[in-house]
C-alpha cells in the first residue's frame, strides 16, 4: 500500500473541530494518507528517501472508524496537552481505572458524545470515547496497566 499526501485542512480542521488544538500547532507537520483509513503526521524537516517503499511513515495520528475519524493513543499524548475542548480530566481512581482498561462512569461536564481527550493532572493519557454518560477507555490492550508506581 502506499503512501499518499492527506488532505492537509481536513486533517487540521478535524482536530481544530474536534478538540479545539489550535492550527498553527500542526505547522511542523506534513500529512500522509495509508489506504483510505489511515492518517499519518511526519515533521517537515525530515528527509524521506526518493525510490524508497515505507511500511511506516512518522506517527499514525488517526484512522477511519465506524464513528469517523478516531485519534490514536500517540496522538492524544502528542497533541492533546493543546486541546481546549472535549477534554475530561480524571481523578486519581479514575484514572486508574481508564488505564486499565474499564469504563468510568460520568457524567462529565462539558463533553460532546464521542471520541475525548483524557487527561490526568494535566497530562494526556489517550483516547477515550463518551456516550451516554460512560467513558469508555480507548487505551489499546497493550498498553494497558493493571498497577501504578
């Protein structure tokens, strides 16, 4: 499959819509389109080598979902410390629990249905996805923690 450059406004657009993370926060960036599902965010500076094929490409910053587009766990802990909407900050029991995998109970104010930007103390910690009162943790399997330091 190959790489293809992105639409650079939609991708920007979606996060400015979605999350309210300022435009000029993606200035670094170049966008990068894998099959019809995949959006890939690579700096500018980088230098890609001509003639080559690429497997990976930067940083997968979302994919396609049955909701639209979902941000990735990287993304969130990237570009989420910029997002001034949809945005729910977590407890400590909270967030141990997110962490792990389980859902948490809202309700949270101020929180559109879907995908959210789940913080702790500040620092983003992944995706989440809110509906119907209940946030329900995006963090992959592998990624997950049972026990905190």
């Amino acid at each position: 499959m190959r790489f293809e450059k992105a639409d650079r406004r939609e991708v920007v657009k979606w996060w400015s819509d979605r999350f309210g993370v300022p435009e000029e926060v993606f200035r670094p960036y170049e966008f990068f389109l894998k099959g019809k599902n995949t959006i890939w965010a690579l700096r500018k500076t980088d230098k890609l080598p001509v003639g080559l094929r690429f497997e990976a490409l930067g940083m997968v910053v979302m994919r396609r979902s049955k909701l639209g587009w979902k941000p990735t766990t990287n993304a969130i802990q990237v570009f989420g410390r910029h997002a001034r909407k949809n945005v729910v900050d977590l407890t400590e029991e909270q967030m141990r629990a997110f962490v792990a995998g389980e859902d948490v109970k809202g309700p949270f104010e101020g929180l559109e249905e879907g995908y959210v930007v789940v913080r702790y103390k500040g620092m983003p910690l992944g995706c989440g996805l809110y509906r119907n009162g209940v946030l329900k943790s995006q963090v992959p399997k592998v990624r997950r923690r049972l026990e905190l330091i």
